[in-house]
C-alpha cells in the first residue's frame, strides 16, 4: 500500500471513530435526557453533565474568510437540584480535565458557583482527540465525553 493510500485508510478509520464516538450517546439516549447523579453528601443534591456541541473541531486559522463549518468550542452544563427536584443556587462546581490532557485544552473558568440551578464553563483544546471532562458536586462526579477533530479531517475521501 503506498504511503497516500495508507494515510487516506488512517484518515477514514479516525473519521469513521469519531462519528461513531459522538453518535453513541444519541443512540443511547443520553443525550436527550440528562441523567442525574446519586445525591450528593452531605447536602443530597442531585445532578446532571452535558456538553453541548460534541463534536467540535479545531479553530481554523488558514479559513481565509470561509467561515467554520463546525463550532470550535463545547459548553458544558451542570444542572443542579434539590432533593424535591428544584434548582440550587450557590453550589460549587469543580470542572476537570484528565493530567493528559491539561496540556492541549481548556476549561473557563474551572471552578463556577450555580445561579437557577446551573453552572457553565467553555472546553477549548488544541489537538484532535476524544476527551472525558470530569464535573464535580459536593462528593459526586460526572463525566462527559468531547469529541475534538480537524478542520482538514471533512468528510472521508475530502482530505490528502
């Protein structure tokens, strides 16, 4: 297999993973319907972590005025209740990237307090991958999944 061709395959698996990485929640369900943690100690908080968009891609610094065909940032949401389901204010949310990945993204601000139950940071990254942000209440955490790819990545059969 010639070098172009073998990067053309690489290319396709990564796409192919990708797309299914950010279906995968939607399939199951996830997506649509928050799911809330356990209650929380010592306060009994319920909560719940979504990311919105995933998948998002790489800022495009070469789009010589095209603009971006995908958003280059996610919002992550946490939506924080009280033990008869209202919203909570007041309550700190801690947000986390895994130690591999404090290098090529971002969390801002990482540390937010809610108001009408819910509290939002911006996920930013600098390299293609698939990324788990962790959300923190009180002793529970949550995770969600963003799905990070390239500008040059497009659709298979698009790229080199």
């Amino acid at each position: 297999m010639s070098q172009k061709a073998s990067h053309k395959a690489y290319e396709l698996k990564r796409f192919v993973i990708l797309i299914l990485l950010a279906l995968s929640p939607m399939v199951a369900g996830i997506a649509c319907a928050p799911t809330f943690t356990e209650p929380t100690a010592p306060s009994g908080y319920r909560f719940s972590l979504q990311a919105y968009p995933s998948p998002i891609q790489l800022p495009s610094h070469l789009s010589f005025g095209n603009p971006q065909a995908y958003p280059t940032e996610s919002t992550l949401t946490v939506t924080v209740r009280n033990a008869q389901g209202q919203p909570v204010d007041g309550v700190p949310v801690l947000f986390s990237l895994p130690s591999d990945w404090t290098a090529y993204a971002s969390l801002t601000p990482p540390r937010v307090v809610t108001q009408n139950g819910k509290a939002e940071a911006v996920f930013q990254a600098t390299t293609t991958g698939a990324v788990a942000v962790t959300a923190q209440v009180e002793n529970q955490t949550r995770e969600v999944f963003v799905i990070i790819h390239s500008p040059s990545s497009g659709p298979p059969g698009s790229g080199p």
